[in-house]
C-alpha cells in the first residue's frame, strides 16, 4: 500500500511540474533587416510613397555632397517595410551650374492608362524663378524613367518665383480632373497653390489658384510659415490633406472633410509625430495608409534637426468619426513577434517584477532599469496612469545613477517629450514633443527601437495606443538599456514583454 501511494505521489508531482510552461527564448536572425533603413552612400530625404500592385514604392531624394548636383531622385520599395530592395538613382541630376535641374526637389507619382507620371520640381537657387515643376515616365513599370519636355513655369501661372515646389498629382473623381498641389506663398502667408488638368500633360489655373492658406484655425502656429509637401487622398469615405510646417516646429499636420466641397476640419490631434518626423507624405491603399519621411541624421543641431537621415514610416488608422490615428505598421508588428529575455538590472523599488510594475506617490526618484536594447527590438506592456503629479517617463541609457535620454509624461499639458539628459534634472534639452491625451486606464504601449549601425545613433518610436507617436534618436549612442522613472506619481505598468 506504501509503495503505491509513493508511486501516486510521485506521478503527481511530475503532472504538476509539467504544467509550469517553461518561456523558450527564440534566437532570432536579424540579417537583411532593417525598419529605419537608410541609403549606404548618403541620406534619404523628402519620401514619396506610392502604392502599386502589392507593393509599396518609396521615392526619396538622395541626399550626398554636390558634385555641383544635388537631391536626385532615388528609389526603394517593400512588402513589409523591414525588407528593402534599392533601386538607386532613378531621375537624375544635371551637373551644370547653369541648369535648372542643378538639384531635384520633392513631388509626386500617379498612374494612368499604364504609364507612370512622376512630376518634380527642378531647382536652382543661382536662377530666377529657382524652382519649376518637370516631367518623367516610365512605361515599364516604373523600372527605367524618361525625361519629358514639359515645364511649369510659376511665372506663367502669377505664382511665387521663390517659392514654387513639391507637386501632388491627384485624380478629384467628384470634378473628374486631375489637381496639382505645390507649396506656394500667397499674401504674404503660406498656401498650397494648385492647377487643374485633364491629361496630366496641359495644366490650367482656376481662379486664384489657391487649394489653402496658411491661418489661426486650421493651419500652423506660425501663419507665415511654408506649407510643404502636401499630401491630398480620398480614404473610406473622407478627404484628408497633409502639410509640413516649415517653420518654426517642423513637424508634419493634418486636417479632414466629408465631402470634397466642404471646409477643412482641424482635428484635436493634428500631428501624427514630432519633429523626428519630417515632410510627411501619405501613400495609400484601398486597406492600408502609410506615412512615410525621414528621421535627422543630427538631432544635435541648435535650430533645426540636420537635412535627411533615416527613412521612417508609421501606419495611420481611421476612426469613426473620421479622425486619423498612428500605429506600428502591421508587418513589423507580425514579424517581430518572439519573447525575448527582460531583466531588472536596477531598481529601487521593493518586490517588483515584469507582470506588474508599481510606481507610488513620494517625494523622491523612483526607476527601474531593464537590460540593454538590441538589434532590432520590440518593447510592449500596458500603462494605468492614476496621477502624475511629478514626473513620469521612460529612460534609455541608464548608468551610474543617471540617464542619457528619455521620454517624460506631462498630463497637465497633455504633451510626450524626448529629452537628452538625466531625468532627474531639470532645463534638459527638449528634442522633440508631441500631444498626448490620457484617454484609457489601460493604455497599451509599443516601444519600436533599432539600434544604430553608424555614428548617427540608435532610433526609437513610441506608439501610445490609438493616439500618437513620438520618435526620438540617440546620437553617439549604442548598447543602450531602458526602464521607467516616477516622482510623486501613481503609475502600474503591467504586461511588459520584450520581442525580436
């Protein structure tokens, strides 16, 4: 009887055992891939993101030292936006001092009838007008491209001759034209001209000529900044428009309208990043929207981030009510999908572990320090946010009692930051900020990092749920690990996984 209850004992103890899941942690080969990818011989500039046949195609201006040329256009596109075929340069420059084409500028592709329109401006700041618009084809699939003998002359159509660029090429069906939208001044203020067409080859104006002027309500906070890069698309029932405000914050904007006749409506939001995402356009399919520019390749500049850098790409969603939204692009999210190991390095905090994280209110610096950031690396978790009366954030780089960077919450003024410096102290430098509304006790959290192959530094997003995203870079700044800072505030952060 003893020796069966020893066998009975002993089978129990092994189902038991064998129901604890033990987590396996995936080695998981990153070769070949990249999110924030970047041209090996210069910088990517000003996207021009074009969606055809299951594909996505990312024009660029290439940005490298003139030869006296500059900005050609170059070409990438993807499937998943972490695997990248280049194309390299596919509308040149003219190496003449004397030609209009000294240096490309940003624009635009459309399709029509199975020829690929790309129009672009021409630019050279030793003539008057410095900047027209031009024309290439491709009539094989976008693969070799044709010059055409087509100008767009500001002076022909009473536009400024120092101001004259980025053309956006859409088919309006209500009008059954084509428009061209181009930054422009007008009045003295910032506006997106615009010509009608309907062939894309002969382009008239209509009236004055102006799609929107810079103003108080629906524009930029400083009315007599440029309005660049517009994007103008039709998506699942609205009308939405993009602009970048040139000045003085640089970050990309938006507005929205049911009908095409109707008046442009400025959202609460109206940023879908911070200035670490600059001249924004909107690619689009019948499912998907994709905003795609760059991210500064130096964010160590007094006035404004350096031209150029990394390519960056955020999906945007749709809500009911029209509004747009950011999130992880879906085939990032898929792919980088195995646990990883998160340990706590440091902490001075009591009985904490990664399934449920608890900052109380006090008078002091608490933190949490988790290991280093790798390769291409995705952080997730759930924020409850109580109060913050303090501060509130998450930090990178933390050593010896100090951070190099980090995000700060600030409920009060419903705003994320990225700072450089230690949380702790006070009159950091602020790179970057974006608006932040507080609308779950539940909020779910992406944190996107890649960490840098060059110089340049590592690159992070920070999706908040629903809302918005905020990207940072890390200049200089490799092996860098992370964690969450709080000082007389009520915050638990619950579920934080990491993923590669």
């Amino acid at each position: 009887m003893k020796r069966i209850l020893t066998i009975v004992l002993l089978i129990g103890l092994y189902l038991i055992s064998s129901c604890k899941k033990e987590i396996i942690y995936e080695i998981v080969n990153q070769d070949g891939l990249t999110i924030f990818t970047k041209q090996k011989e210069g910088n990517i500039g000003d996207v021009m993101p074009f969606y055809h046949d299951n594909e996505w195609y990312l024009f660029y201006l290439h940005d490298s030292p003139p030869k006296p040329g500059f900005h050609p256009w170059y070409m990438l596109s993807t499937k998943n936006f972490y695997e990248f075929k280049d194309y390299q340069e596919i509308i040149p420059v003219v190496h003449d001092l004397e030609s209009q084409e000294l240096a490309l500028g940003t624009g635009s592709v459309i399709e029509k009838d199975g020829i690929f329109y790309a129009f672009y401006t021409a630019h050279n700041g030793r003539l008057l007008p410095k900047e027209m618009f031009m024309l290439s084809i491709s009539n094989d699939n976008m693969i070799s491209w044709e010059k055409q003998d087509f100008i767009i002359d500001p002076r022909t159509y009473g536009f400024n001759i120092n101001d004259f660029r980025d053309p956006h090429v859409v088919y309006i069906p209500e009008r059954n034209l084509y428009y061209m939208l181009f930054t422009t001044r007008y009045a003295g203020k910032g506006a997106i001209g615009y010509l009608i067409s309907d062939d894309l080859i002969n382009w008239e104006k209509e009236n004055d000529g102006i799609f929107f002027i810079n103003n108080h309500e629906t524009g930029t906070s400083s009315i007599d900044s440029n309005l660049e890069c517009p994007t103008l698309w039709y998506f699942n029932g609205y009308w939405y428009l993009t602009f970048s405000e040139q000045w003085p914050l640089r970050v990309t904007r938006y507005l929205y309208k049911k009908n095409f006749s109707d008046d442009w409506i400025k959202p609460n939001v109206d940023t879908f990043d911070g200035a670490g995402l600059y001249a924004g356009k909107v690619g689009y399919s019948e499912e998907k929207m994709i905003l795609a520019g760059w991210v500064s390749h130096n964010f160590n500049r007094p006035n404004e981030f350096g031209w150029g850098g990394n390519l960056i790409a955020h999906e945007l969603k749709q809500s009911p009510n029209g509004t747009l939204f950011v999130n992880i692009i879906s085939t990032i999210n898929e792919k980088f999908n195995h646990p990883q190991p998160l340990t706590i390095e440091d902490t001075n905090l009591n009985n904490q572990h990664n399934s449920k994280i608890t900052f109380t209110q006090n008078n002091f610096f608490d933190y949490i320090s988790f290991n280093e950031l790798d390769d291409i690396s995705i952080i997730k978790g759930n924020l409850n946010i109580t109060n913050i009366n303090g501060s509130f954030g998450i930090f990178f780089d933390y050593r010896e009692n100090a951070s190099s960077f980090y995000y700060d919450f600030d409920i009060k003024n419903n705003t994320v930051s990225f700072y450089k410096g230690n949380f702790k102290d006070k009159d950091n430098l602020c790179y970057t900020h974006n608006h932040f509304y507080n609308t779950s006790s539940n909020l779910e959290f992406v944190l996107l990092f890649e960490e840098a192959t060059d110089s340049d530094g590592s690159i992070v997003s920070l999706y908040l749920q629903d809302q918005m995203v905020l990207t940072g870079r890390m200049p200089h700044y490799r092996n860098v690990n992370f964690g969450f800072y709080s000082n007389d505030s009520d915050i638990t952060i619950t579920n934080l996984k990491k993923y590669k």
